[in-house]
C-alpha cells in the first residue's frame, strides 16, 4: 500500500515560527495538498477521487459549504477540500484488532490529532460499563441495544440527539423524525455553536435565518465586506468569486482583528496569471478591528449614512425603506444618540478612518456583508448582526442583483439539516406537516441546544446521547464540564466515519456505529444510492460518493437510522397495524396500545409513532426525498430538480421579492445599545480559531503555514507591546488561565497547560489560540444573548509563567 504510517505524537514545545505570509494558496497549497492526499490515499485513489469532487456527476466536498460554480474547472477543489477528501477516503484502517490492542484509557492519552490519523472505522464497536476495550458487536445486536435503551426510558426529554453539519438532508430528515417519535426536540447540533447569532438576527430582521445572496450576486457587487472570516484557510473557493467580482471592479474591505493571508493576497491555482503574476490583491482595505468591535463598526457606518443623509440627501433608499421596513425612526434616534468617542473605543479605529469606510459603503451601488465565526462567536452577536442588516436596509441593498447578507456557513451541509428539520426549536407550520406525513403527533416543547444540553448531562437528568456524526466532546465548550457531563450518561452512541475523542470519553457503555462518508459509494438495495447537499446559498443538489467503501461492514447514515426506526416504531407483524404504504393517510388505523405493550418495547414511543415503510426507505432514498417534499415547501418536484446535476433553488423571500416573514411582515430595522468588550488591567481577550491544517476538531497536521506556525499547535498569538507590558518575552512557555465571574459572583479559573507565547499583529488587548485545545478555556456559561452560542472569540484570560 503506497500510503504512509501514521505519526506519533509530538513534543509541542518544539513548534517554530517564522513570518506570517501575505498571499494564500498558489502553487505551494496544490502541493501540499497532493503530498496529504498522497500519504493518505495512494497515487491512483488521489487522482480518481480529487476529480469528482464538486463535478456535476460526482460528490459535494465535504470541507465547507461554498456553492460551486455552474460550469466547474476540471479540479473544482482546494486544498483544504482536497484535505478534508484524503482525511475520508484514507485507506487507513481502525477494526477490531486495533481496539484490542489499545485500551481505552490509553486512547484517552491521545489528542484528536492522533485519534484521527488512525484510519476509517470499519466494524461496530460496544464498551461495556467498567471494561477496558471496545469490542465487536453485531449491527443488528447494536441498533436493538440501542432501541431497547431509548424504548425503556419513560421520559423522552431525558434522552439527546446531536447533529453535525455533514449529514446529508435525507439521513437529517429520517433522524429528526426518529427523534420527535421518540417524544423530544432535544436535538442540539453544531450551528448552535456555529452560525446560531446569524439564523437568530436575520430570523427576527428579515425573516429568513440564511443569507440572502446568489455567487453570481457576489460577482456583481459593487462592494463587499467580509468580517470575520478567514477564507484563506476555511473557504479557499471563495477567493476565487472575491477575484472575480474584483475584476469587475469590485471592492473589498477586509475586517478581522488578524491581518489573513488569503484576505490580504491570493493566487489562483485555476489561472495561469495568478500564479505567474503573483496574484490578485483580494483587500483593498484591511481594517484591523479590535476583537467584538463589529458593532461599533457598522454603527459608525449606519451614524455616517444617516449624517450624509441629513446634509446632502440622496444617500438613503427611500422607497425602499418607505415600502419594505418598518423601525427606521427608532434607528436614526440610536444612531443619532451613540457618539464618536464610544465607536472609536469600540472599534479601535480612528473617527476619519472610520468616516472613510462609510464614504465607500455610501459611494457603493450594491454592498454584501459576508461574515463567518468573527462575527457569531461573542456576547453581543445577535445585536452586531442586527446592525449589519441595519446598514444594508438603508440604502435598500437586500433582495437586488449585488446587494445582501452573506453568513458564509461552515459544514458541507450545515444549512440543509436545519432545513430538513434539525432543530431544537421547531417551526409550529413544520410540526404540523410532519404530524400529517406521518400520522403521529410530534412534541410541541422546544428542546436543547447544545449549551442547554451540556447542562441537562452534567446534572444528570440525560440517560442516553446520541451522535450523528462530530465530536461533541471536543468540539462544545468548558471540556472538563463536558467530560464529567458525559460520563454521567448511561449510554453513548456514535455515528462516526472517523476515531475521535467523543469515542473515548464516554458515558458507563458506549457504542461506535461506522458509517460510510460522503465519498464512499453507498449501494443499498441493488441500487447506488445518492443523497443531497444544501450549499451556504440555499441551492440543493445531488451527492455521490464513488469509492469502494473502506469495508462491507459500513452502514450508511440513512440505513442506520432507518433501521432504529424499524425497532422503535414498527409493532409488525402485529395484524392490528395498518400497512405502512398508508402512511400520510389520516384515514388509516392507529396501533393499538395492547398490540404493542405485547411485543414488549417501546410501549410509549409507539403508541404515537410516525408511520411510514423503514426497509423500503432504506433501500431507495428517493422515497425519503418524497416525504420531504410533502413536507418542507420548495422542494416540489424535487428528484426530477436535481437530475443530472441540475441545483434545486430554495425559495427566499427576502432574495426573490422582496417579501419579509417577520413579526409585522417588514424587514425590521432595529435600536441597538452600542456593546463590545471590556478588557480588565493586566488580561486579555482571546479568540479560539482554526489553523490552516485542521477541519474543526479534525487535526490534518500541526502545520498553520499562512501564519507561519509550524510543528506545533499549542501557541498563543499575542501584541508585541502587550508582551512587553505583562512582562514576557516572545518563546516563553506559558499558561493560559480564564476568568469568568459565575453565577454566584465569584471568579472561576479554568486553565490551559503549556503554550508558546509568539508576537503577532493582532491589536493590543486581543490574543488567538486554536481551538479545540482552548475549549477547556471557553465557560459553559459564557453564551452569546438570544442565540445561545458559546462565546468561542472572547474568552477574557491571563497568562501564567510556569514554575518548571
Ligand atoms: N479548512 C477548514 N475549512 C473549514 C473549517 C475548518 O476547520 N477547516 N471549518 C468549517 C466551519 S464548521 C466553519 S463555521 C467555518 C469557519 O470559518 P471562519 O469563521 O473563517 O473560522 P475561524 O478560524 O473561527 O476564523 C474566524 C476569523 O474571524 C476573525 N475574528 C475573530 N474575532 C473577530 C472579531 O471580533 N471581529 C472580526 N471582524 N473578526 C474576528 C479571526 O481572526 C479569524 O480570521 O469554516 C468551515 N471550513
Ligand atoms: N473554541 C471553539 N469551539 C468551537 C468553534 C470555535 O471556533 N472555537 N467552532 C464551533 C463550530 S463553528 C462548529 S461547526 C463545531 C464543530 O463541531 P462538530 O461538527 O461536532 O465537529 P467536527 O470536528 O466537525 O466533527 C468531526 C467528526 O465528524 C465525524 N464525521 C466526519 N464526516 C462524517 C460523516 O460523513 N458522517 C458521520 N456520521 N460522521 C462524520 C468524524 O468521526 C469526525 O471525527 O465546533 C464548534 N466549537
Ligand atoms: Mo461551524
């Protein structure tokens, strides 16, 4: 096998820094990429599988969710993508041998880097309480295990479902049904620590939780502001739609506290002039914000418009705001109210620079606010994307060619599984359909999210957790909390393509559920099966994986859940029980409760089961895809909309006409006090971001080249004066301590061991570490208002000299 061993673990203290780079991608990321892929897969497997990605006959990428041209390149994928690819299609392997040989505390001593290298999961996998080692278990022994578990508990809200973004809309659908059957909305999934504040403030402002612009929208603008984000790392083919709109003569103005390589300058790897001639400049300015001064930024652009307004007229859309919005009075008073002073406190940003930046927001015929985690991850992010939309009603840069909000989203289908129905909080117009569907009668109340969650496991009122897909333990905030949470649990249960910690920090019996990815070939039923994707612009289209799977053991998502579903709801053979071809049919029987108290499980559960044919739609997917359609509006005729590579375009009020499903039926300006963060004498904020080499909690190596960090993760970027003025030098070894006031008033102390201290452009007062190994840093408590999601770019910490 041409593929190359795993490596061990390394000595993070030796990490080395160089200089930071000022251009991203280029010919050194096709090469790195190749090299991964390589040393992953193989030279034959690389070619065929890094072709078919994001081809109209192929498999969506499962690295983020960015829309793919119409017409793609022959290699429609980046280097970062071709990572996430070669992390899938490995062809290293974790089976029952490798369980045997290491135990479980021993895994435990692992970080995700190492736990990931270790290959694909091939077979299912049970700890039992108090044992040493996973071993085999049969599937149908597992998922009875697993049904039995869940029927047996009388309370359905003592039970969790979690989701990450990379299961596909059909596996979504069936799961989000599998658990309002079961009685609960508890299912929490990673956009609460994710793009949540952005769902929440364009909900209650425009009344859609998604963006509202098209890639040809993004080539259109006049000007785009992208906040918050760093697409040189997590959104590579965004670059490419940047370049273009520039060539046609668009600005950009880049916000971020850290100065991206990709945001500054990029390369295009598809283009022979970029990589000749050095590139395309993607910022035309770089505004070096202080960490969480967002609001003061858009404030201060709002207060600009409005003054120009007042003096020489013609800035404001007038019959836009006239005819569409409602609120704008009470805007104009706010903004007439905050001063100067408080903006250029907030932002760190001089008044006429700030002045500046309105000038261009006002010359500009159409603007997009794009925007990632920078912008979602703080207290007041709910308010600071409230005075995003803000600034775009003014000048009516919403629903037109050019113009609207961009949350660039960050899981391949994130968007899709909310959309499907994968939500703590469920619309009363979705319940109601899905109730109709399939004759039962789906819980009301809302359930957890994440946070929410976390709490209910530490406190011991969670018996049973469930994963579909992530890593819960690394991923969410306040680690040791979580960890303790999780043990509390009776029984854990992964479905999982790859070893990660979640695995190994369990509750008293755990089990493993392999499944296939999203490049494997999924052959169900005689026939290839293919499933769909909805990308960060609400265009759904068609997924298949072409790879022999990594073994014939491996149950895809929607089977694994299809078949709980059979165990949990199906009371079969009993006679008294319509024929599930009926499901939908409001005319049909009910089971009766005798029937199914007989059959000895899931007497509660079942007595109010949806309804509908499990195996058949375990073995023909375009069935799920049937009930969506029946359920969820836009989706009518949906396998006849997403033949032959063709996208289904979800409706959008707000993009297509205009038209705003909020409170009073208006696009909603609100009045917002001015927030941002205050940092106490002697500390400073820290952020938790991604490197360059790592998806999430998926670690591809200990490499950040753009930053110029390598060999090492475990350091903290940090303003050369700050150091200077808290008494270290750059190199030192240090730790981080975090300080939260809780509840009771009293300061609580969470700690991070050993991390480097590096000097850094980043503005005084504000530092970066990666996460997931910060997470152990984030308070459980320490929640954005409104959308609830962990405050991951603002943890207020203090750094520690080591006495060793
Ligand atoms: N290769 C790769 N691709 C990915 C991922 C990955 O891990 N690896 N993750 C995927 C997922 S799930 C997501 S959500 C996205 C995440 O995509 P990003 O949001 O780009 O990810 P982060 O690394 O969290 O970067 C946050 C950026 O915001 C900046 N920032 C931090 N605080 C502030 C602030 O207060 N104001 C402003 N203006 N900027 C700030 C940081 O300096 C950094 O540039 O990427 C997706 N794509
Ligand atoms: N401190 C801090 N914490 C954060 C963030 C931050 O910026 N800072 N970002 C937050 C964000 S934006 C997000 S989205 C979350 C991410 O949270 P998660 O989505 O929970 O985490 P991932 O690391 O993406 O999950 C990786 C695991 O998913 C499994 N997997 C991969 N592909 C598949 C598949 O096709 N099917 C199945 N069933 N499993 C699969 C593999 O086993 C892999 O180990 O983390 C959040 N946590
Ligand atoms: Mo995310």
């Amino acid at each position: 096998m041409a593929t190359k061993a795993p490596k061990n673990d390394i000595d993070e203290t030796r990490v080395r820094v160089s200089h930071p780079k000022e251009v991203a991608v280029g010919v050194p990321a096709v090469l790195h990429a190749l090299q991964i892929a390589h040393e992953q897969m193989g030279v034959v497997r690389s070619v065929q599988t890094l072709m078919r990605v994001n081809q109209k006959e192929g498999f969506d990428c499962p690295g983020c969710a960015w829309p793919e041209e119409d017409k793609r390149h022959v290699a429609e994928f980046c280097e970062n993508g071709a990572k996430a690819v070669a992390e899938e299609a490995t062809l290293r392997r974790v089976g029952a041998t490798f369980f045997a040989e290491h135990s479980i505390d021993e895994l435990r001593g692992h970080d995700d880097w190492w736990l990931g290298q270790q290959g694909r999961l091939t077979q299912p996998m049970i700890l039992e309480e108090g044992a040493t080692h996973y071993v085999p278990v049969e599937w149908d022994a597992a998922l009875r295990l697993v049904a039995d578990h869940i029927a047996a508990i009388d309370d359905p809200d003592e039970t969790v479902f979690y989701t990450s973004g990379r299961t596909s809309n059909e596996a979504a659908f069936l799961y989000q049904l599998l658990v309002r059957g079961i009685g609960t909305n508890n299912l929490p999934d990673c956009s609460n620590m994710c793009h949540e504040s952005s769902g929440s403030a364009l909900t209650e402002t425009i009344g859609i939780g998604k963006g509202t612009v098209s890639l040809e929208d993004i080539h259109q603008a006049d000007l785009l502001i992208v906040a918050g984000q760093n697409p040189g790392t997590n959104h590579p083919r965004m670059l490419s739609a940047l370049e273009k709109a520039k060539q046609r003569g668009a600005r950009v103005i880049a916000v971020n506290p850290l100065p991206e390589a990709g945001l500054l300058k990029f390369e295009n790897p598809q283009t022979a002039r970029g990589v000749a001639f050095g590139g395309t400049t993607i910022a035309d300015r770089f505004v070096q914000i202080r960490s969480g001064g967002d609001q003061g930024l858009f404030q201060a652009i709002g207060k600009h418009l409005l003054e120009a307004e007042e003096q020489e007229g013609g800035v404001i859309d007038r019959n836009f705001v006239e005819a569409f919005t409602s609120g704008f009075d009470a805007y104009r008073q706010a903004m007439a109210e905050v001063t100067w002073a408080e903006l250029v406190d907030a932002t760190g940003i001089q008044e006429a620079t700030l002045r500046e930046i309105g000038d261009e927001v006002l010359a500009s015929k159409s603007t997009i606010v794009c925007w990632a985690m920078g912008l979602t991850q703080h207290k007041h992010s709910v308010p600071t994307l409230r005075d995003v939309v803000n600034v775009l009603l003014l000048q009516g840069n919403i629903g037109r060619t050019g113009a609207g909000v961009c949350p660039v989203r960050g899981h391949s289908n994130v968007q899709g599984d909310r959309t499907v129905g994968i939500y703590e909080k469920p619309s009363a117009d979705f319940l109601d359909a899905l109730d109709r569907e399939f004759a039962f009668s789906a819980p009301r109340k809302h359930g957890f999210d994440t946070v929410e969650a976390i709490r209910a496991m530490r406190d011991g009122r969670v018996k049973f957790f469930m994963g579909m897909g992530g890593n819960f333990v690394s991923a969410t905030p306040d680690t040791a909390v979580v960890e303790a949470a999780m043990s509390r649990v009776d029984l854990t249960v992964h479905v999982s393509t790859k070893l990660n910690r979640s695995h190994v920090v369990t509750g008293r019996r755990a089990i493993i559920l392999p499944t296939l990815g999203r490049t494997d070939r999924d052959r169900r039923g005689d026939t290839e099966q293919r499933v769909t994707v909805e990308d960060s612009m609400g265009a759904v289209h068609a997924s298949r994986g072409r790879l022999a799977p990594p073994s014939n053991d491996l149950v895809s998502e929607v089977a694994i859940v299809a078949r709980l579903c059979g165990h949990l709801f199906d009371v079969a053979p009993s006679p008294r029980v319509a024929p599930a071809s009926h499901a939908g049919d409001p005319e049909r029987a009910l089971p009766e409760h005798g029937a199914i108290e007989n059959e000895g499980r899931a007497s509660r559960a079942a007595s109010n089961a949806p309804h509908a044919e499990w195996t058949a739609l375990e073995t023909d997917y375009s069935r799920i895809r049937s009930h969506i359609e029946r359920v969820i509006p836009g989706f009518e005729d949906f396998e006849s909309r997403i033949e032959k590579g063709r996208t289904l375009l979800l409706p959008n009020g707000p993009r297509d006409e205009r038209r705003f499903a909020t409170a009073d039926g208006m696009a909603r300006f609100t009045a917002n006090p001015l927030e941002y963060p205050v940092i106490p004498e002697g500390r400073l904020l820290l952020q938790t971001l991604r490197s360059h080499d790592q998806y999430n909690t998926t670690i591809y190596g200990k490499d950040d080249r753009y930053r110029g960090i390598s060999d090492g993760r475990r350091v903290v970027l940090v303003n050369a004066d700050d150091l200077v003025d808290l008494g270290f030098d750059e190199g030192d070894i240090i730790d981080l301590v975090s300080e939260w006031r809780g509840s009771d008033g009293a300061t609580e102390e969470r700690r991070a061991e050993k991390f480097r201290l590096v000097a850094y452009s980043t503005p005084r007062g504000n530092a970066a570490a990666y996460y997931p190994e910060t997470n152990v840093l984030v308070p459980l408590d320490s929640v954005a208002d409104v959308s609830g999601t962990p405050t991951s770019k603002a943890v207020i910490v203090r750094l520690e000299r080591r006495a060793d």
